[in-house]
C-alpha cells in the first residue's frame, strides 16, 4: 500500500493511476490531516507527500511519521525547487525529493526504495547467525 497526500485532485488522480499501472495498492488523502485521522495510518510502505499544502505541509507530516513505529518513509514532491527545502527534507530522511513535474520511472524507482525501507526482511533470508 502506499499513500498519496497532496492538496490537488488532479495530482491526486494521476498518481493513484500510476501507481495502480505499475501493480502498487494506493490510498489517497487531500491533507497530511486527514491521513493521520485515517484509522489505517501506519498501513503503507511508504508516503509520497507535497511539499507545499494548508495546515500541516508536508515537512511538518515528515516529522509526525518519522517518529511512528517503524517509520513510514517519504517521498516528496513539489513544485517549488527550494534548495533549502530539499535539504531539509532530506536531512529527515526523505527518500527522495522530486519536482513536478517528474519522470514517471523516476518516482516509481524512489517508491520501490523508500517501501523496501518498511518492508520486514522475507522469511529464510539466508542470513546466518552467530
């Protein structure tokens, strides 16, 4: 599951599409506060999050989410290429900071890394111990 937070429908929309395209169960929130009323809050393996929204923006969500157990990883998009929110964002732990418009491959691939941050380790991992 991965979550999608942005103030714009039509952002909104076209993610849900591309992520559902590429095989991904998607919910999506029109506010970092309506996520973090939803009832299903730590379901996702990772958050795409705008940067810029009313209320809570999306730095603000970052933080509220890192301190879950485990912590949902993000992945941020923007419009706005400030370089002091990116390095902010990624200071905090950002998967990855993208500007919209951006490369479909490009935010697939940040989603694949960011959820595999979540994921627990598959069962038989071959990792010895002792």
């Amino acid at each position: 599951m991965i979550y999608v937070v942005d103030d714009d429908e039509s952002v909104r929309r076209s993610l849900s599409r591309l992520l559902r395209s590429a095989g991904l169960a998607v919910r999506v929130f029109a506010s970092a506060e309506d996520l973090l009323e939803s009832p299903d809050v730590d379901a996702a393996e990772c958050a795409i999050v705008d940067v810029h929204m009313p209320g809570m923006n999306g730095l603000e969500l970052q933080r509220v989410l890192a301190r879950r157990t485990p912590p949902m990883p993000v992945v941020f998009v923007t419009a706005y290429d400030d370089a002091a929110v990116r390095a902010e964002a990624i200071v905090a732990g950002a998967t990855a900071v993208l500007k919209k418009p951006f490369d479909d491959t490009m935010l697939l691939n940040a989603v694949s890394k960011a959820a595999s941050y979540r994921r627990p380790p598959p069962n038989g991992s071959g990792q010895a111990s002792g």
